[in-house]
C-alpha cells in the first residue's frame, strides 16, 4: 500500500513537472496577427514591391491611411522584417480638408493647392527647414509627381501633437506635407528616412 501512494505521488509529480513545463510554452505562442495589421502589412509589402530598386531600404515602410480621421493613429509604420506594426497621428493639408472637421476629403498634386497627395513615396535625407529636422520626400506616382516642387516633406508640428485632440478632438492642417507630432518624429528619423517607402491613400483600414 505504502508503495502504490508511493508512486501516485510521483506520477503526480511528474505531471505537475510536465504542467509547468507546458504552460510557458503555451504562453509563448506568438499571438494571432490583427486583422488591421495584416492588411497593413499586405499593402506595404505591395507598394515596395512595386517601387522596386529606386528605395535603398525595404526594412521599414510606412502607410499613410487618410481614409481615417485625423484623431486617429493613421500613419503606419509596418516592419516587413518582423512583421510588427507601429501607429502614430499625421496631419493632412488645408486643400484636402478645407472645412477642417479632420477628414481629408481630396487628394492634389497641383502646387500651390496645399493638399496632400496621394500615391508612393521615397524618404530622402535629413534637412533643416521652417520646422527644424525634415524628411525630404520623392513623389514616385504621377498623382504626386510635384512633390520637390511643391516642397512637401514629412516634418514635425505642434499641430500635429496629441494634446490638439484633447482641445480640439482633431489635429491641425499642413500645407500638404505628412506632419507628426514632435514626440513621434524621432520614430520617422530613426526608422523611416533614408531611401525607405512612404504611401498615402485612403485605404480605411480600422
């Protein structure tokens, strides 16, 4: 009797070993990707595909989706490496939305229209201009061809921070350039310029 308990308790045991042993690993499982993330990534993947040589890294692309409001975190930056997405605000031009309720509702490539364009584009080199360190953006579509043109970058704005949604329930506008809040644009410094994909169009993607 003694040894029947004996070895109840250690196959017990051995189960208990084998649950704990189990669990973690249970655990460890990477987690179903989003839907939303999933078809951010698909349409990244697209368009640097498509760009083809012209962009010198294919690491990191960013989505710009305008076919959200601007309250919302709509510009993506989707590594293709790990396949993990990142989400930040982005202000639209006064053209796209000159009711300015948030919702950019036309795209121009006309200068002077100060709307934001749609289509891919290339990130170039740092500069300094009116909104201190800027992206230098190359239109690569012809819906925005103008964009050297019509000087349209991707900068840093107050306008463009998180408290604006807090006074306003909304961002402010560019005059067509992709503006970030000056907290998130480090994230664009460090893992979007230099010869990586940048596309904006109203996708919609929640």
């Amino acid at each position: 009797m003694i040894e029947i308990e004996r070895r109840s308790l250690l196959k017990g045991g051995i189960a208990a070993a084998a649950a704990l042993v189990a669990g973690p690993r249970v655990l460890a499982q990477p987690m179903p990707l989003a839907e939303r993330d999933r078809r951010i990534l698909e349409v990244a993947r697209r368009e640097v595909a498509r760009a083809g040589s012209v962009l010198w890294r294919r690491d990191v692309a960013a989505v710009a989706d305008f076919g959200l409001p601007s309250s919302l975190p709509r510009l993506h930056f989707a590594n293709l490496e790990s396949g993990t997405v990142r989400s930040f605000l982005v202000a639209h031009g006064k053209g796209s939305d000159p009711e300015h309720d948030g919702f950019l509702k036309v795209f121009s490539n006309v200068e002077g229209s100060l709307a934001t364009a749609r289509g891919a584009y290339v990130t170039w080199e740092w500069y300094t201009g009116k909104y201190g360190t800027s992206i230098r953006l190359g239109g690569l579509d012809p819906d925005n061809s103008n964009t050297l043109e019509r000087a349209i970058v991707l900068h840093p704005a107050w306008y463009a921070a998180p408290d604006m949604l807090t006074k306003w329930g909304k961002l402010g506008r560019s005059d067509g350039c992709f503006a970030m809040g000056p907290d998130d644009f480090n994230e664009a410094l460090w893992h979007l310029s230099g010869g990586r994909l940048l596309y904006a169009d109203k996708l919609g993607i929640y």
